[in-house]
C-alpha cells in the first residue's frame, strides 16, 4: 500500500504524501493535494504550487490499479472511456428525460418521469425519448433568422405608431432590452402589427408602463401622459388583467416575459415583495414551457422553428441573469442554476451588435453633443450573463443567508472566483471594457456601463467580507489585508468614475437599478474607511459625499434606494449627529449645477449634467488606478474587523413610506 498523507510507515514515522504543495512541505504541515489549491493554501490565500513529482514507483502503483478497474469495467461490459454522466446518451439511465411534449391543443411543456402525465412502459429509453439530439442549426437556419430581424427593423424604421407608445418604446428599446432581453424584439414588433401571439395586449402595456418612470420626464410626454392617469393606467391594465390571463388556460411564453417586466418595474419603485412574487411566477412558468431544456437537443416530440429556439434560449437567460440581480437586491439565495440540460449560452440573431445606439429623452443639450454609438448588444449580453454565473457562486457561498459557509470556504470561495473573475474581465472584448484610466470623451451605451460596474461591485463583494468582521477568526497577514483593501478601493472608485462619465453624457434620469446597486454598494467601502479611521475630512468621506449625492438623486426615478440611504446616514449619525440634517433633505453642502434644462420649447428636465459638477469642485481625479503603493493606515487593519458593512441588500430596514 503507498504511503500518503495520514498513513504512518513501518516504524510509526508519518510520510509526507507525494502530492503535497511546496508550501505545506515548508511549513511541514499535513496538504490535502487539492487541485489547484490545497485547503491550507486557500485558507492563507497563497499561491499553491505543485512542484515535487510522485516517485516512478507510485506512479507504476497507480497505472496498474487503473489498468485492473478498466479490465473490471470492459468485463461488466461498460465502456470505460465515457464518462458514467454523458448527457449524450441516456441509455444506461433509469429515468432518462424523454423530451419536451407537445399536448393536442398545442402547448408545449415539460415533465418528467414521476408526473401523473407519464406512464411507464416497457419501450426502450431511446424510443422513448424521441430525442432528436440536433447537434446545432444550420447557416441557413441562422441566415434566415438575421434577414428576417432585419427586414422587420427595416419595417419598423417606416411604420407609424401614436407618438406616445412610439416614444415609450424607445425607451425601452435603449434603456432596458438590451442589458436585459426580457423580449425578441423582431418578433415582437412584428406581431405588434399582425395582431400575432408574440405580442398581446398585456405585455404591450407592461412594456409602456415599465418605461413611464422615466419618459415622463420629458415635459411633452408628461403632457401626452396626462390622459393615461399620467401613466398609472398602463401599469393597472397589466395587473387588472394578469390573472384573467392566467386563468384562460396555459400560458405562453409572453406571459412569462409580462411578469419579468412588472417584477423589474416593482423592485425600481421599492415594492420588493411584489417584484419577489412576480419573479417567482415568471420562473415556475419558465419550466412549465420547458424553457429551461435545450430544445435544440431534447426535442421530444416537438419540432421548434430556428425563431422558437432564439426566443426560448434568450429568455432563459434573461430570467438566469435577472433572477440572480434580484436575488442581488434581496441579499436572498438564486433560483434558477445552469445545468447540462439547459439551452447555452449563445445568440444566433447577432443583429444587435451592428445596431446603431441612440440615447432616448436625454436633455437637448446632451443629445446634440453625443455622437451614435454602436451597441454591442448581443456580445454585451453574452458577457453578461457569463459574469452572473461568477454571481451565482458568490452569493450561494459568501451571502448565503441560510447556511453560512466556513472561513476556509469563503477564502476557497474568494479565491477560485477571484480566478475567475480576473479571467472574465481579461477575455472581455475591448469594445466592452471600461478602462478608468482611458477614459473616452463620451461613454458608452448603458448597458455597457451597466456590465462594467456589475464587474466592479462583485469584485466588491468577493473581498469586502474578508475585510471586516470575518477576518477575526483568521489568521492574515497585513500585506494580504492590504490587497483585500485595494482591490475594493480599486472597484469602488471604478464604479464613481464610470458612473460621472455617465452622467455627463446622458444626465442622471435614466439610472436602472442594477446601476443604482454599483454606486451603493462602492459606497459602503468608503463608509468602512471613514468608520475606520473616524476622519470626516478624509478623501474617503469626500467619495462617500459623492456617492450619497448620487443616490439622492436617483431615488427620484428608482424609490427603493431610500432605504440604502437610510442605512448610510444611520451610520453616519454614529460618528457626527450633525449628518441628521441630511437625512431630511438633499446634501445641501454639495453645489451642483442647476437641475433643469431649458429646451427650445421651454420644457424642464429634471437631469442633472456634471458639465460643472461637485466631482470637479472637490478635485477628485479617479485616473490613477494602481493603488499598489498607496499607504495604508494601519488603524484601518485593526479597526476594520469590528465593523459590519451596510447590507449587502436593498430590501434592509425598508422604507415603506411612499414607496
């Protein structure tokens, strides 16, 4: 038998295994051989290195015993070069899937094998599956699809539609589809003029009322609103008419984008069990259609159209990406997780890349001024939904608020993601990144910005939790503390500068939530920082003021951000009582230039531009990002572990007051 770690040799003289890591072997400590990170490496947060071989005679050990269990398979007639999990073969399964059904009255949905739809019999597992397991469509197919999307952009180009739902639209179409792609938007307008199931009556009026909150800003809408209940009476036309909807008999699949729309809609205006609920419905229906299958492999008996497949594999990934930033939002653990059997992550109609990205109902001003930018939708959204399986991760292992995970788990945790997350951003095309130090006169489409900032707050949120109390049951060193520390400063101040090269280009009326979170949760580092070092006159504090003015300024179009606000000030009212004051109105002591716009028309906007803004006044430049030499107070290290961050959720201490 080879000696390895927990085996004592003849003599009782305990053996270092084969396969521990160089810094185990130094310490002369017991490795655990884990790959690529031994447990003790992870808990220190060292580099792991493998660099000692096993003996020849071991490794002749192990050869022989894996050629004796191949022989034992092949003789028990098991092909031992697959693996036992393949989903490319169901055969050797006891309950294989057996595919997406389609019912006589059309609907397609999915079951498996204990449902009162199922009744076993004696046919083999292949006939019944039924499964056509495609391996992919064809460039006709996918040819196809683009001059379709092309033709009704065309199409949509010269129709006419009232200037009020025109204007609401394209709102929509700017400022929320292509961060989220709750909807296939040539399918929809296309149904839009054909009366065709794509695109009913409710989710029309989801889609206006979900962009009211922000075109009613615009004077001449507002005036165009008045008739509408100043846009109350689309949002009470979705939600008078859902359950009717529901209970007609099976849903579609718009239904389940209505209720992603009302669920986004409900958390901005801080109605958050609403926005839960609505949420929740949407995802149970999701599975119901056998949305969460491939269908392009586990056909079963149905036979889906090269723009069925498009429309199903975006909107699985639209509720995996939403359902991960409100569970975000909530500090609650995510529903919905990736599995072999889930439709992959990729987007066969890219005509979204070359489209043309105008910003809509921004104030004149600084319209005139921004040139058309092209959107990247598709590679934005991809990428985006690859950062939220880093999310994914993070939440279910660091803020799991049911099981708490072990020191050595969150450090693992930290570490492996850290990887990962580092690999994310290195892979992100050029044309998505950010660079804070080459910073473009003009910024890019929102949901440029949006992914960028999302990057930044979960690396945020991987080392903000070793920096505080959890760090006091763990052996670190300064140096490493300090790396912690940079990295969130790093992050933070990445999210400030990105968010002012926003609002100098678009104003800050037409922040989304997801956004709104960035600026929050950067925030919460610099509130560490102050109540670390108790210096209310520190850069720290000036970031902090920049943070809290912006959020002030978004709660007007997202409601929910008063209670992150709130617990901010409650912070700080610990250290000085005179920040009381600012609870009850704007931070008054932060000049801005003047919040209204006048356009040729005499119209107001409530934007605020940083042509001027109190970023310049304060002289904070966020250009130089390499924070690698920065002195670091050393009261910080110690007076940070007895500090809490402010929640990880906007759902703490809600207000329920006008909200």
């Amino acid at each position: 038998m080879p000696v390895g770690d927990g085996v004592e040799a003849p003599g009782g003289i305990r053996k270092k295994s084969a396969f521990s890591c160089d810094g185990c072997r130094r310490r002369k400590v017991k490795c655990d051989g884990g790959r690529p990170v031994c447990a003790r490496c992870a808990a220190r947060q060292e580099e792991c290195v493998y660099k000692l071989s096993p003996s020849i005679s071991y490794t002749q050990k192990l050869e022989n015993r894996v050629q004796a269990l191949e022989q034992a398979l092949q003789k028990a007639g098991v092909d031992a070069g697959r693996p036992l999990s393949d989903p490319g073969s169901q055969e050797d399964s006891i309950t294989p899937f057996q595919g997406l059904e389609k019912g006589e009255d059309g609907r397609i949905s999915f079951h498996g094998s204990t449902s009162l739809t199922k009744l076993t019999t004696s046919t083999s597992a292949a006939e019944r599956a039924q499964n056509s397991l495609l391996d992919g469509l064809g460039d006709q197919d996918k040819n196809q699809l683009i001059s379709n999307a092309l033709a009704e952009r065309a199409f949509e180009e010269i129709s006419s539609l009232p200037e009020l739902m025109q204007a609401l639209l394209d709102s929509h179409w700017c400022w929320v589809q292509p961060l989220f792609n709750f909807i296939y938007r040539p399918v929809f307008t296309r149904d839009l003029h054909t009366n065709g199931p794509y695109c009913p009556y409710i989710l029309i009026n989801a889609v206006l009322a979900h962009s009211v909150r922000w075109a009613k800003a615009d004077s001449h809408i507002a005036m165009l609103l008045e008739p509408y209940d100043n846009g109350a009476y689309f949002s009470q036309q979705v939600k008078d008419n859902l359950m009717g909807e529901i209970q007609k008999g099976p849903a579609q699949i718009p239904m389940v984008q209505t209720l992603l729309i009302l669920s986004a809609q409900e958390s901005g205006k801080g109605n958050l069990t609403q926005s839960w609920l609505y949420s929740g419905m949407a995802f149970r229906l999701l599975e119901d259609l056998g949305v969460i299958v491939d269908g392009r492999k586990f056909t079963g008996a149905v036979d889906f159209s090269a723009e069925e497949l498009e429309i199903r594999n975006r909107l699985f990934w639209s509720c995996y990406l939403w359902d991960k930033l409100l569970s975000l939002y909530l500090g609650r653990l995510p529903v919905i997780q990736e599995t072999k059997m889930s439709p992959p992550r990729n987007i066969m109609d890219d005509t979204g890349e070359l489209d043309i990205w105008i910003p809509q109902g921004i104030p004149p001003h600084l319209a005139a001024v921004y040139p058309p930018m092209q959107a990247h939708t598709t590679s934005c959204f991809v990428h985006i939904c690859s950062l939220a399986e880093i999310l994914d991760v993070v939440l279910v292992t660091m803020y799991n608020p049911v099981e708490q995970s072990s020191h050595a788990e969150v450090l693992a945790c930290a570490a492996s993601q850290g990887r990962k997350l580092t690999d994310w951003y290195d892979d992100l095309p050029r044309h998505l990144k950010i660079r804070v130090s080459e910073m473009p006169q003009h910024c890019p489409p929102s949901h440029i910005v949006t992914l960028n900032c999302l990057y930044h707050s979960i690396r945020i949120l991987l080392h903000r939790p070793i920096l505080t109390s959890f760090n006091r049951n763990v052996d670190m060193e300064g140096t490493e503390k300090a790396t912690h520390l940079r990295q969130c400063l790093e992050s933070a101040t990445a999210v400030l500068s990105i968010y002012d090269l926003f609002v100098r280009s678009f104003g800050d009326g037409h922040v989304v939530l997801s956004q709104a979170y960035t600026i929050y949760t950067a925030a919460s580092i610099f509130l560490l920082q102050v109540q670390a070092t108790k210096d209310l006159h520190s850069s720290a504090m000036d970031h902090l003021k920049f943070c809290i003015d912006a959020l002030e300024r978004i709660k007007h179009t997202s409601p929910v951000i008063r209670s992150p606000l709130a617990l901010i000030y409650k912070q700080l009212e610990t250290l000085d009582p005179t920040f009381a004051s600012l609870q009850r109105k704007t931070v008054a002591h932060m000049p801005v230039q003047s919040a209204f716009h006048e356009t040729q028309a005499g119209a107001n906007y409530p934007y605020v531009s940083y042509a001027s803004s109190w970023l310049d006044s304060h002289d904070l430049h966020f250009g130089d990002m390499d924070l690698s030499n920065v002195p670091l107070d050393p009261e910080i290290f110690s007076s940070l572990p007895n500090l809490e961050p402010v929640s990880a959720n906007v759902n703490a201490d809600i207000w329920h007051q006008g909200v």
